[in-house]
C-alpha cells in the first residue's frame, strides 16, 4: 500500500501556485541609492509645510528613478486628498463642524507625511491608508 501511495504523490505533486509565495514589492536599503532615499526624504517633508508643491515639482521634473518617482506619486496622491478634505472643511464651517474638519486633515496630513518621511528614511515603500489614488 506504501508503493501506491508513492507512486501517487510521484504523478500528482503539489501545484506550483501552492508553492510559490507572492512577490513582494518591498525595496530594502541594500538597493535603494542614498540619494534616491534623501529626494523622497525631502518630497515627504516638503508636504508638511508647503502641501503638494513639492511632490508637484519632482514628479513633473525627476522621471528616471522608480523609488522616488512611486513616492513622489503618493505624497502627491495624499496632498491633493488632504487639499480636498481641507476644501471640504471650510464649505462645513457654515455647518460649524468646519474647524474640526480642517484642524483633523492638518493634523492627519503631519502624521502621515512623517510616517511618510520616516519610511523613505529607512528606504521602504509608504502608502497612505486613507488617500485617493489619482495617480498609478
């Protein structure tokens, strides 16, 4: 009964698809260049202050490295987010609720861009959970 059982595991192995994990997009430091890291570095700390024109400036000017060209994409897909929720706050200050709302976005917008700033510190990839992708 051993030989069949064998026999059967030799004709029908495991489906390749069960073997196999899915691939990973994380970019380790080992293959992120320093200057890479610094200009996406700069990108998420410029969204703090100065909102999208960083991420404007570089992602209509910097169109050769992957790394910063995805985060210079996100930090502008999480400005213009954090600039529609602002917009969305001062039309609600009629409503009252309107300071809440601008006071949470500013507040939501310095969180993620340094969460933002620190990943690209550490060369990883950051997405912003909450943020409207516009831009692929």
């Amino acid at each position: 009964m051993s030989n069949s059982s064998t026999a059967q595991d030799q004709q029908d192995p495991q489906p390749k698809a069960l073997e196999t994990t899915e691939e990973t997009e994380e970019i380790t430091l080992d293959n992120i260049n320093p200057e890479s890291r610094n200009q996406a570095l700069l990108v998420w700390v410029g969204t703090i202050f100065l909102f999208s024109l960083p991420s404007l400036v570089m992602f209509l000017m910097k169109k050769g490295d992957d790394y910063v060209a995805d985060q210079v994409r996100e930090a502008l897909n999480w400005s213009i987010t954090a600039i529609i929720g602002w917009s969305a706050g001062w039309l609600l200050t009629f409503f009252l609720i309107g300071p809440l709302v601008v006071w949470g976005v500013m507040v939501a917008n310095l969180v993620f861009s340094v969460m933002g700033a620190l990943a690209c510190s550490k060369g990883e990839k950051y997405r912003v959970p909450v943020a409207l992708r516009l831009l692929k």
